[in-house]
C-alpha cells in the first residue's frame, strides 16, 4: 500500500483549482516531502487549457 498524498480541488477543476495543486506539490517536495502527486477530479475547462498551453510555449 502507498502512502502517497493525492492533492486535488473540487470535481469541476478551474485554473485556480489546477494551479493551486501544483504548488502545493512543489512546496511539499521543496521541503522534502516527495510523496506527494498534484491530482484533478474531472476535466480541465477551455481556459486551463489555453493557459497552460500558452505557459509551454
């Protein structure tokens, strides 16, 4: 069984709620806490997409 830490927001995920998520995983695993996984219940809306899309860019 994993120990791992799942962190997610609310069932209908918004940028906010995506980005939130992702912090959280990398302020965990800056402070050695490596067991943790930034998750989403549900799928990404338009706008998280197109902000994500326009950060890789």
């Amino acid at each position: 069984m994993s120990n791992e830490v799942l962190i997610f927001g609310h069932k209908s995920p918004d940028t906010d709620t995506i980005c939130s998520a992702i912090v959280k995983q990398i302020l965990n695993e800056k402070s050695g806490d490596t067991n943790v996984k930034a998750m989403r219940l549900g799928e990404i809306n338009k706008e998280t997409r197109i902000c994500f899309k326009l950060s890789w860019n």
